[in-house]
C-alpha cells in the first residue's frame, strides 16, 4: 500500500471499524479480519487494537468481557448511542468530501480534454 493510501486510510479507519461494529459487536481479532474481508487487507492487528484503545477512551463502544476458550477473556465491542452518532457523523463527512472530490475529479478530467 503505498504512502498516499496509508495515510487516507488512516483518516478513516475509526469509522470503517465503527460500521463493521454496527453491523455486529466483534472483539479486536475479529475485527481485523472483517476489516482484511472488506479489501483492506494490509491493516496490521495492532493498528486496530490501538483505534479499538481511542473509541473506548473516546466512550463510542460498550465493552464486555467474555470467556475465552483459548486463554483470558476477549473484549467483545458493541457500538453505543455514542457511537451510532460518531459513525453518523462520519458518513455525512464521508458523502460531503465524496461530493466535492468527485467533482473535482471531473473538472480535472474535463480540462485534459479540452
């Protein structure tokens, strides 16, 4: 993934992990594979774990720990009204900056043209 990419994504990490959450409550590992499952497939583990760190500091999940039966309990995340309007939040973003780039981007191509 080259830098460009890294860093876009990194923008917007919080609220892929937020959508994958309201889809369904995940612990960490979880969470890293759906992230890999949906294409971003070079998201290292501890890069999620960290986010997962700032969104419960940050009070947007609920987190309850349930039994392993591989070793210590795992956090499992649930996505609370905190976080349902985070993730509101960052959709209205996200379609307001896609608007505005995707026209940019058209411009840019019309001008080549000409």
């Amino acid at each position: 993934m080259g830098k460009q990419m890294t860093e876009m994504l990194k923008g917007t990490l919080e609220g892929i992990v937020l959508a994958l959450l309201a889809e369904q409550p995940a612990y960490g590992y979880e969470i890293t594979a759906r992230v890999r499952d949906h294409g971003f497939t070079d998201i290292a583990e501890g890069t999620i774990y960290a986010l997962l760190v700032r969104i419960e500091q940050k009070s947007l999940v609920d987190v309850e720990k349930v039994p392993s039966e591989k070793g210590p309990p795992r956090k499992v995340y649930s996505l609370n009204a905190a976080g349902t309007q985070e993730l509101e939040d960052f959709w209205n973003t996200w379609s307001f900056l896609k608007k505005h780039i995707e026209k940019l981007n058209t411009n840019n191509t019309d001008n080549k043209e000409n």
